[in-house]
C-alpha cells in the first residue's frame, strides 16, 4: 500500500475530517435517536481511524481500495453496535471491531479451505474476544472466550488456529528506544525438553490411531472438508464420521 498515496476508494484522504472525542459522542447519542446526517458525519470523521488500523493487513496481495472498504464495513458496525452508556472511547471500541471485519474478510479470501462449522465458531470466538477487549482493556484468555460462547476449549483453540494467518518470523513485535524483537526472538528452543516432550506424545498419540482415523483427521483439519464430504469420500454414514472423529480427539487429548 502506498501511504503517501492521495485516494483511496474514491476518497481524498488528504481531507479526511478528524473529530475530537467530545464531539463523537455528541453524534453518537443523535444516531441512536435515527439522526442519519450525524451517522454519515461520525463515519467520515473516523476514516482516519480505518487507515491506521489498514496498515498492518497490507501486503497480503489484496486491494488497498479492498480492505479500505471491508474496513469501513467494520467502522459501521462499532457505530451502530457501539453503547454510549459505557465509560469507553469509541476508538477503544472501534479499533477491533474493524480489525475483525478485515481479518474475516483475508480469512474468508484464503487459498487454504476450512470448514464451514470451524470456522463459523472461529469467528463465534473473535467476535468474544472483540467485545471482552473493548469491555476491559486486555485479553481474554481461551478459558472465558469457551465459557462465553458455550463451546469446549479445545474445539476453541482448534478453530482459532485454523484460521490464524501466519506471520513472518522478522515481524516485529515489540520496539523500545531502537531494540526491536521479533518473532523469531520468541520461538522457543526445539531443544527445550518440555517442548519435545510435547511433540513426542502427540507423534505417538496420532501413531496408534487406525489408518480410517487418520484420514478423517486429515480430510477434516488439513483439506477442511465438512463431515458429509468426508462420509462420501470414504463410504460412511456422517454420524458415524461424526462419532469417530469426537472419540479420536478425546483419545489423542488424553495421551496429552
């Protein structure tokens, strides 16, 4: 993305308004009461906010104008979700609710195919995550997103990593006073005991599974493939890929 670009989507960012918090929320009350000129002057007053958060998804071969637009999609959304009764700033709120509207937007563009149901329940537990950062200031941890959206934690973690974009090693991730890290400074140590130990159980889980178990493993986490693809593929029933797909991971979580 060219930042000292002049248009993006047919929007002159040169001119772009910026509007003083007070003022947000003065317009914020009046399109909860349906104002429509207050809601079309609180979106342009916060393009700005939609840019900054733009450059962290560049990069990724997706139109700026693109992400530009999904991001407004995103800024719409806080606006219209947004309560005013929370002692809050609204781009407090609005920062992550635009970053999930992109990240939705790159995941659901992917190469890589996951399945419908992971990944409806990847976005159940960003949409959690969103709102829980936006409520108090910090992170979730994985235990109170399950709770909050009623799932398992393991099916959780399984579904958020699906569809997690990865990242280059040289990312940055913290910088002070000109010492950047990065991530390749936070990769653990493939010597680290605990870490191998790790990796040894789940090879010796996934070896003792039978080789139908294997494939729908397979099929279902690597190719993404719903459970009655998989039972036309391999000549079952979907309750039965179903059954054997649950008591599998029970088994292998087990051994872990």
């Amino acid at each position: 993305m060219q930042y000292n670009r002049v248009e993006i989507s047919g929007v002159n960012t040169s001119k772009l308004p910026v509007l003083k918090e007070s003022r947000k929320m003065e317009l914020l009350k009046k399109v909860k009461q349906g104002d429509k000129a207050a809601r079309e002057e609180l979106i342009k007053g916060n393009l700005r906010l939609v840019l900054s958060v733009l450059q962290k998804f560049v990069g990724r071969g997706e139109s700026p104008d693109d992400l530009f637009q999904v991001g407004v999609v995103g800024l719409i959304k806080a606006i219209d979700n947004f309560d005013i009764s929370l002692d809050v700033r609204f781009s407090t709120y609005a920062v992550p609710m635009i970053s999930g509207e992109l990240r939705r937007f790159l995941r659901d563009d992917a190469a890589i195919r996951v399945s419908r149901s992971m990944r409806d329940l990847a976005y159940k537990a960003l949409q959690a995550k969103e709102n829980y950062i936006a409520l108090n200031q910090k992170e979730p941890s994985v235990e109170q997103i399950s709770k909050e959206i009623g799932a398992e934690r393991a099916d959780v973690v399984l579904a958020l990593e699906s569809v997690s974009d990865p990242i280059s090693l040289y990312e940055p991730v913290y910088s002070e006073s000109g010492d950047t890290l990065y991530v390749l400074d936070q990769v653990g140590d493939k010597n680290d005991d605990e870490s191998w130990l790790d990796e040894l159980s789940l090879r010796e889980a996934i070896a003792t599974l039978q080789p139908r178990e294997k494939k729908i493993l397979f099929l279902r986490f690597f190719q993404g493939k719903t459970q009655v693809e998989v039972a036309n593929e391999i000549g079952i029933s979907q309750a039965q890929v179903s059954r054997l797909e649950k008591g599998t991971l029970d088994r292998i979580k087990n051994r872990l």
